[in-house]
C-alpha cells in the first residue's frame, strides 16, 4: 500500500525547500557583497574570481566573518646607529650575524609565542625619535638597542617616556666591559630591563622575555569594581 503525503508533511517539505533556498542566496549574498569579498581578498589572500569560482582542486579557506581569537602582542624592535654592519664591524666584538639574521630570527621567536614583531633600524637620532612616536598606543613594548646614542641621546630617552611604552635595553657587547664611557646610559634607569654583553643571543633572550611577562598579564585576573 503506497502512503499518500499529508497535506502537513507537504507543508513541511515546502518550508524546507524554502529555507535551503533561502540559505542559498545569503551565501550568495555574502561572497559577493563587495565589503566582504574585500575583507577576503586583504585577509585570507585568495583572488576574489577564485573565491567566488574555485577551481576543483583549490582549497578554500575557512570563512570566519568574525575572529573568535584575539590578535597576538605587538613588539617593536629598534636597532640604532652602525647596527646595519652586524656580521662585517668588529666581528670579534658583535660577530657575524647579519641585522637581517637578527630580525628575522626575532620574529620567529615572537610569532612562537602569538606575537608579532616589527623591527626598525637607523643612524639618525631624529628617526628613531619618530618611529617611537609613531608606536604610540601601537606596540605592546619595545626592544631598543642604541648603539652609541646609548650614552648621549637624551631626545630618545624622552620618546621612549612619552609613548610610555614599557622597552627592554639591549646590547650585543658586555660595554662595562669596555670604554669608560660607554659605561653610562641614559635608558637603563627606565627600562624594565637590560640585556648586555649576550651577543646576537640577547635579542632572543629579549622578545622571549617580552612574550612571557605578556602572557602571565594576560591571565591575571580583573580587578573587582
């Protein structure tokens, strides 16, 4: 005996049918509308023609509208003057490891922990000044090495107090070890920290240190009100 569809279970099916269509469209909809497709174009780095047509071997990316994770610490690196000749100047004090090897090893060791790192090099005070400046509300901290504006740069001491953004002091030679007037700085009374005399090892040691102490703020509770 054949069953003969209730007029209820046709309603049912209609409705079905009319909601997967609707789902159909707002998907349509959504990968289409030119502020999301902008969205995956400047996030996911996939082609919009290809997102919207994909080749059947393409792997599409996941589609998350709206990022359930919070975006990792932003770090500062700020190399000084004569910091571009790591690897050539003086390789029985700094060695051989190039600025570049540097900056690309500490980003390494950043995005390890979820962080981020970007990293600046000049032999102008005045530059320095203002990528500080520019960091302001920006950065999370900051790694500064000096070089020699160490031990007479005043205008950088207060950036670095202006922006108010906590910084580590770093440097490849142990300089106590050295001149007595590369002895003084006028950094090391404000920073949350000194690294010296650990060569290119120190810079490692300074993002990890960096990372750490933020993600033990990040678990500490809030406050009562």
């Amino acid at each position: 005996m054949t069953d003969v569809p209730t007029k209820s279970a046709a309603k049912r099916s209609a409705g079905q049918n009319a909601e997967k269509t609707k789902g159909e469209e707002y998907e349509k909809n959504i990968t289409e509308h030119p502020t999301i497709t902008s969205y995956l174009q400047s996030h996911l780095q996939y082609p919009t023609s290809q997102f919207q047509t994909p080749h059947k071997h393409d792997q599409i990316p996941q589609l998350h509208l709206y990022p359930t994770t919070k975006m990792g610490k932003s770090i500062l690196l700020i190399n000084g003057p004569n910091l571009n000749l790591l690897g050539t100047r003086e390789p029985h004090i700094y060695g051989h490891t190039t600025l570049s090897d540097v900056e690309s090893n500490s980003r390494e060791v950043a995005a390890s922990h979820g962080a981020v790192l970007e990293s600046f090099q000049s032999n102008h005070e005045g530059a320095i000044v203002d990528r500080i400046q520019a960091a302001r509300g920006k950065v999370d901290g900051i790694i500064i090495n000096p070089g020699a504006y160490t031990h007479t740069s005043v205008a950088i001491r207060d950036a670095l107090l202006g922006v108010a953004i906590p910084f580590i002091e770093l440097h490849v030679s142990n300089v106590h070890a050295r001149e007595p007037w590369r002895h003084h700085s006028y950094f090391s009374d404000k920073a949350a920290g000194i690294i010296v005399g650990l060569g290119v090892y120190g810079y490692k040691v300074a993002v990890e240190h960096v990372c750490v102490n933020f993600e033990e703020k990040e678990k500490e509770p809030k406050a009562a009100l």
